[in-house]
C-alpha cells in the first residue's frame, strides 16, 4: 500500500526558470548600486581627509611645507595602520587559539573501532623497515647463547680444618699449643 508516488512540484519548470531570471536580475542591480554607492562614499571620505590641493600661485617655500605637513600626515597615518594591524594580528592569535581551545573542550575525534589483522612477522617487518627489508630474518639464530655455569661444589673437609683456616690464625695457633709430639 505505501507506494512511493512522486510529488508533483507545485511551481512549473518554466515559472520557475522565469523567477530565477528575475532574482538574479535584481541581484546585479544591487550588486552594481552597492559598488557605485561604495565609490561615493570613498570619495568623500578621501575629500574629508585630503582636501584638493591648489598648487598654482605658491612660492617654493609654500611648496616645500606643504610638503613637510603632508609628509608628517602620512607618517601619522602609517602608524596607526601599522598599530592597527598589529591589533589585528593579536586579536588572530586570540581567535585561534580559542578555536583550539574549544575544539580540546568538545572532545577528541571520535576513535574508530579498530579490528583485529593478523600480518605475519615479516609482513610486519616490511612495512617498518620498507626498502631495507629484503629477506627474511631468523631472529633465532640472531639470540646470544647463555651457558649456565656449573655451581662450585665445595669439597667436603673435616670442619676443624675449615675452622682454623677461616680464623686466620694457622700459625699462631702453634705458637699458643706449645710442642706436640
């Protein structure tokens, strides 16, 4: 019963084209407006700050401060550009930072779960190794070989010889026993 039946769009194709054409018409007269209103507005905003300058009638004294005012005027102006960008690149910096921020604050990507590959010794080898692994490597005969030494077996002895020995004092000993025959 739950047929998919296809709607039918309530706007035909042509009308449709027709109300396309027609936004996209008012759109570049906005658009050409917004430019032309830009342009007027950069020009006043250049006649404020840069009135027109009257060169004729003026002695080379007139001329050359002139020149310093505007020189002055353009050191000030390239001040406060370089501050501003300053400021600009500081307030970046910020920006960035708090993105990173905010970005360790949601969590960490999303691990995917990882299966199980059973990859061989030298499979794994040669894909750690790359280019230097040519051939296989018998890790066996690579191992050092550890002989265990034999325990030293101390000989069995009378124990009173062992006493005296260990006391250091075989020779004295005699002297103190007096003559023993």
């Amino acid at each position: 019963m739950s047929e998919a039946i296809p709607k039918k769009p309530k706007i035909s194709a042509s009308r449709r084209l027709f109300l396309k054409t027609k936004i996209l018409k008012k759109a570049s007269t906005l658009l050409a407006e917004e430019k032309e209103q830009k342009k007027i507005e950069r020009e006043q905003a250049l006649s404020e700050r840069a009135p027109p300058i009257k060169l004729s009638g003026m002695s080379i004294q007139d001329l050359q401060n002139l020149c310093k005012d505007l020189h002055q005027k353009i050191d000030v102006v390239d001040e406060e550009r370089y501050d501003i960008e300053s400021k600009v690149g500081k307030h970046d910096k910020e920006i960035a930072e708090l993105n990173h921020k905010i970005f360790e604050l949601k969590g960490k990507m999303k691990r995917p779960a990882l299966k199980r590959v059973r990859v061989s010794a030298d499979a794994m080898l040669g894909a750690l190794l790359g280019a230097r692994h040519k051939e296989s490597i018998d890790f066996k005969a690579n191992l050092k070989t550890v002989r265990k030494e034999e325990e030293k077996k101390e000989e069995v002895t009378d124990w009173r010889k062992n006493v005296d020995a260990m006391s250091g004092m075989e020779g004295r000993k005699k002297l103190f026993a007096g003559p023993t025959s």
